[in-house]
C-alpha cells in the first residue's frame, strides 16, 4: 500500500502511467486485491484516461505451459503499450469462505458453482474452474468473447458498464438486457451467488449457402 | 477412429482457432491422442493471417489471440509450414518468395482437409477502377502492415495529398481514416513500421471523406471503431445535416443502430472548425465516376473530381437514385467495399464469392458433400464479422470434423459432437482424400524446400517474433517488422550460430 500512496502523490498523467506500469510487473496477488477498489487498470498507457485504472487480473493459462522462450516474449510485450497485463493465476479462497459463483450453460444448466474472492472477475474465475469461456484479447475490452448473461437480481448490482465495454457487447451473440463481459465483472461481497450463463453460440448466425452481398 | 491427418490451407485465425480446439479435444488422457496431425500451409513465411496482416496497429488488444496460437503451436502434433502456396490452378497474387505446391499433393497425402485461406481480394466499385489516384482499402492496409506482396512497391504518395475519399463505410475505412489522422506521434509506439512513419510524417492530409450509399442506420462500421474517430486528437468531424438523424417514426432500432445515431447526434470531441485535419460521414451518395484534373479547373491539391449520385432508401433498405448529383475535388479514392474469396480456391462459387459450404462441410457444384473437406473463416462465411465470429465458427466446424471422424457410439454420447453431426445423413459423398496415408509424412515438395531453407516453421516464426519485438524496444515501440528478405538472413544467421 505504501507503495501504492507513493504513486498519488505524482502529477495524475505520471500516475496513470505508473499505476498500470507497476501493476503490469510487480502486482502480486496480495497487493492487487488492495488496490482492486481504486485501481483499474487499462490496455494501454495512453488509454488510461480515468483515475480509476482498469485492473485485469486475467492470466494467461495457456502461458504457463508453454516454453520458457514463449513466456518471455509474452512477458516483453507487456513492458509496451499493447498487451493486456499477464498476472499470475487467481487463488481459491478456502472452501466456504469465499463468494459464490453459479456458472450455466446455455440451456440453463448449472456447470459448476465456485467461490472466489472479492476482486476477482468473472473471466479469469472461469479460467480456474476450467469453465469453457473464451478471452481472445484477455481482458482488454477489445472483443466479446467473454459474455455472459448475469441473473437479474445480481446485474442491478453492479457498475453501470462504460462505453469501451457497451461498444463490445454490441457486438455480442445472444445479446440480453443483462450481458455483460466477463471480465467487466469483479466479484464483492453483495455478489454472493451470482449467476453467469454463458450465451450460446451456434454456428446458426450464419446461414450456410446463399446469402446476398451488399456491394 | 480412423487418424486424421488434416492439411489446412492458411494460418489465419480461424485456421488457428480449428487447430487448437481439435488438440484439445483429443488430449493426453484420450485414446486417440496420437491419431491426430494437423500440418498447416500458408503461402505467407508469417503465421495468423489477418492477426498480422489486417488488425489495426492502433488496436494491439485484438492481437493478444496469439497467445492461444502460440499454445497450440507447442503441441508437436501440429506443424506449421510458412511459404508454401498450396495452388490449384496460377495463383492471381504470385508470391515469388513462396514455394508452390499443387493441391493434388496434398489430396494424395491427407485424410482431412480445410480451406481456411480466408477472403483475400478487395471487392472493387464498377465506377472506379484502380489506378494509381484510385487505390483499394486493402492496399494500405498492406502496406502499413508490411504485407509480403507490397514489398517494393512505392508508398502512397501522402505528402502529395490533401484530400482523400473512401468510398464506404466499414470498420477498414475507420481504420484507414484514424490511421491517416492521428498525429504519428501517437502512432509511433505501435507495430507500424518505421518507413510507413516516415509518410505519415510528411503527409499533407487536411480531409477524409468517408462515403457510404446508404444512411447512419444502416452503415457497417461499428460503435468502438466510430467513437475512436470522435475521440481523434487534432480532428473533428464536420457536421451532419440534422435531418439525417432523425430516426424515422415507427423504426425499431438495435442497440448498435441506436447508440451510434447517439453518437453521431453529440458530434466529435473537437469542434468543427477548430481543428488541423478534418473527417466526414458523407451519406447517401454513390460514386459515378473520377474525372482527372483538367486545365481550367485544374487544382495541384485536389486534382480529381469525384462524381456522386444522391441516394434516398427504398422501403426495403436499398439505395435507390433521387436524381441529384454532386462533385467531389480529391486527391485520391480509396475503395473499401469488402472482400472476397479468391475464385482460383477449390470450391469456389462466384455467386457466393467464397467456398460453397453446409455445416462447414464443403459441398461441390452438384451438391454433394466432399468426403473429408471442411472450409472455416472467410473462406467459408464470406468476409463479414469479427474475431469472436471467427472464433465461434471455427470450434463448430472442429466439432463437426470430430463427428465426422468419431464411431457412431462416441458421437452419441457426446452433446457437442451430437448436434455437430446433425443427422448423420451426409448423401452421396465425393472423395478425393486418400484413406491410407504415412502419418508422420510431408509432401516431398515441401520437404526439398525446407532444406533450401525456404519454408518457416512455427519456430523460425518465434525467433522472429523475438527479434522483431528487441528491435521495437530499441526503438521504444511495440515491434519493428521484418521483410522476408530480412527475416530470411536473420535466420540463416540464427541457424548457424
């Protein structure tokens, strides 16, 4: 934390900047979830353009099993603007101390129901439990292939979504009134046995053979 | 189950995204595990397709599906072969650089194959024919992405140019738009290359003209890619009659139309009128005709007059003329009106433009589906939707050569691989995939080329990759791109050390 009081202490355009650096590298889980409720941490430096930086603490599963040549280059593409930042893996709370999660399937299925902790989101809870949902820019903002249909009672209680994240979910297959993307939502203590349906996704929306051109 | 020994033709994303949900679905634990190879060609030395050669330098995030690619990579049962341009018939953009390899090869050396090679032509406007004033979208993006088939070929003459028309109104025209007017100092730190810079830095741009036929409501582009436009630093848009966005009584918006007739309504972030450079949404216009410059009205800076016919919207959404027209003075059109499938691709069908295909199954003039032959991406969809798209496409076409590969028992028992069977009734099937084939295997063609050292594979493209990404850091940016011709001699050099 004191490392964390340090950084607003500098000009605010220094301290985006600082902030997402800092927690691009040394973000630890412990001091993460500190700072989850003033922090967000965003894509890119430049994007940082609210106090609050956008946080994801999506990791790359796939990383930690390829070769150490990989990683590497993974891990040099986040000193720069581009990538989304690569954390280390969620922790699992200690059974029943942690918030449930009700994950479905399209047909209204339960998957499984988890727990997490307060600061985690849905995206990389489901890359824990090895719940079949997709993070093609990891958390970034930048596709919808992490929609999920959040029970009612439960999306009244989270942030309203901002623009960058309305702007994907235009975008999403089996768009609902309560859709959001997965890694837009960060678990708190209300959100205790929310439920994340994932949408379906046939290949229906294109219909194969004839289908006029516009041009 | 039989082995499947899968060929894919291309390395884009869908290609990818095929691959990686077939190795794990057959994992370690499965017994058919080691049934599966996937060998998979790209006539480019640089894998993911429009990953490397489409996505918008400015829209880094959208690139991070590599790392899942990288991931399936590292699974020995897939091989990737760079620079092998698998061809039935003369290729319509000969690669020098690539080896070509006819598609009977692969036929006699592949029990699966999937035409995964995406759309790769510009569709062009009947009114404006390419010259060098009047060039496809498709074209920039090539070169400010270092595609291999722009290698020495002159960088569009921007210093020269004040005002551009686009002629439509896609997400590729927004991208061509931002890319001429944001400050290349914001740019630099992306993965541009530092030539493509240089003309941006001495570019003369004042205004980008972005003309669809149709209206706000019914423009392609989507509401990221226009409120980055809204959002641009030292320009603004010039206002639209306010008639036009008016939404008409009774019409039922999507939430897409809606927010984007609101973003429309507020306007860019700067003011018109305040600011260096200029855009603007020109809607309900089709162009008729470039005139070149004549004596008397000859202009240095906007030396063409593009001719456009006023449009008003039938009752079935189509543009239709009011009989009005209007002149344009330009520097230079750019066309951006879609994509098509090379029609020198197996299967083709020019009514479609891309791949005729049922269920991700290819399907041949007669209607009968083609044992073993599946098409994935744009090559099977046409050139429409973006990545999570792709993505959803590629896991059902997957799913559907598993069923098809999997005993009857299996299948059953299995809900994804069930509804990807359908009813398990395929017809009269044509074969043209060998049934019996040497697993391990490569085509004597490819293999002779890989000695010559002209075929990458997944690791020549990793050692790139590094090193392209070291020479950006030096440089304070995101990448510095390699040509083949450089990415050639840095291998030779890694290979020998």
């Amino acid at each position: 934390m004191l490392h964390l009081k340090s950084i607003q202490t500098l000009p605010e355009t220094c301290r985006r900047a600082t902030t997402s650096l800092s927690l691009s590298h040394v973000a630890s889980r412990s001091f993460s979830r500190q700072t989850i409720a003033s922090t967000r941490t965003h894509r890119s430096l430049d994007r940082c353009r609210t106090e609050w930086t956008r946080h994801h603490t999506r990791h790359n599963l796939l990383t930690s099993s390829l070769s150490p040549l990989y990683r590497q280059s993974t891990c040099r593409r986040s000193l720069h603007s581009t990538a989304a930042p690569q954390h280390g893996p969620i922790t699992r709370p200690a059974p029943g101390t942690g918030i449930k999660v009700h994950f479905k399937d399209s047909k209204g299925n339960l998957i499984k129901t988890v727990e997490a902790n307060e600061g985690d989101d849905i995206l990389s809870i489901a890359h824990e439990y090895d719940i079949d949902l997709e993070g093609a820019c990891e958390g970034s903002v930048a596709c919808s292939t992490c929609h999920v249909i959040v029970d009612p009672e439960h999306y009244d209680l989270l942030p309203e979504p901002e623009d960058d994240e309305n702007d994907m979910l235009d975008m999403a297959f089996g768009l609902t009134d309560t859709s959001r993307l997965g890694c837009q939502v960060k678990l708190a203590r209300g959100l205790d046995g929310i439920t994340a349906t994932l949408p379906s996704a046939t290949r229906n929306m294109f219909v194969d053979g004839k289908k006029p051109t516009h041009h | 189950m039989a082995p499947i020994k899968l060929a894919i033709i291309g390395a884009g994303p869908s290609s990818f995204y095929v691959a990686s949900r077939l190795l794990a679905s057959l994992p370690p634990s499965s017994p058919y595990h080691s049934a599966l190879r996937i060998h998979m060609y790209d006539r480019l030395w640089a894998p993911h397709g429009l990953v490397r050669y489409g996505v918008a330098p400015d829209h880094p995030e959208v690139k991070n599906c590599v790392h899942k690619f990288d991931a399936a990579a590292t699974d020995p049962r897939l091989r990737f072969f760079g620079n092998v341009n698998v061809v039935a018939s003369p290729p319509v953009v000969p690669l020098p650089q690539s080896t070509e390899l006819p598609l009977s090869t692969l036929f006699s050396n592949y029990t699966h194959l999937l035409l995964s090679s995406g759309c790769s032509l510009p569709l062009l406007h009947p009114a404006l024919p390419p010259s060098d004033h009047c060039v496809p979208a498709l074209s920039l993006v090539h070169w400010y992405t270092r595609h291999p088939s722009v290698a020495h070929k002159p960088p569009p003459p921007l210093e020269k140019l004040e005002h551009i028309s686009i002629i439509g109104q896609g997400n590729v025209s927004l991208d061509v738009a931002r890319m001429l007017l944001t400050p290349p100092s914001t740019l630099e730190k992306y993965d541009i290359p530092e030539p493509v810079l240089d003309v941006l830095r001495r570019s003369a741009v004042k205004h980008v003209s972005i003309i669809g036929r149709r209206g706000p409501l019914e423009a392609a582009f989507t509401t990221k890619e226009l409120r980055e436009m809204m959002n641009l630093e030292d320009a603004s848009m010039e206002p639209i009659d306010p008639s036009l966005l008016v939404v008409p009584e009774g019409a039922k918006l999507t939430r897409q139309q809606s927010r984007t007739m609101q973003l429309l309504q507020k306007g860019s972030r700067n003011k018109p009128g305040t600011t260096p450079k200029s855009w603007s949404l020109d809607f309900f216009r089709s162009p008729t005709g470039l005139a070149p410059p004549n004596s008397a009205s000859s202009s240095l800076t906007r030396p063409y007059t593009l001719s456009l016919a006023h449009n008003t919207l039938s009752a079935d959404k189509k543009a239709i003329p009011t009989g009005e027209t209007s002149t344009l003075r330009t520097s230079m059109v750019v066309t951006s009106l879609g994509h098509q499938a090379e029609p020198s691709i197996p299967w083709y069908d020019p009514d479609l433009r891309h791949v005729r295909t049922v269920g991700g199954r290819v399907v041949d003039e007669t209607g009968r589906t083609v044992k073993g032959v599946y098409a994935s991406g744009w090559a099977a969809m046409g050139a429409r939707g973006v990545l999570a798209s792709t993505m959803i496409d590629a896991y059902a076409v997957a799913d559907t050569i598993l069923a098809d590969s999997f005993p009857d028992q299996i299948r059953r028992e299995n809900d994804a691989l069930a509804s990807a069977a359908g009813d398990g009734s395929l017809g009269e099937l044509s074969e043209v995939l060998a049934n019996k084939v040497d697993l391990e295997g490569i085509p004597e063609e490819v293999n002779k080329a890989m000695a010559s050292g002209d075929v990458t594979d997944y690791r020549d493209w990793k050692m790139i990759d590094e090193e392209e990404i070291r020479r950006g850091e030096k440089l304070g940016k995101e990448r510095e791109r390699m040509d083949w011709e450089e990415a050639r001699a840095f291998l030779e050099h890694a290979r020998m050390s």
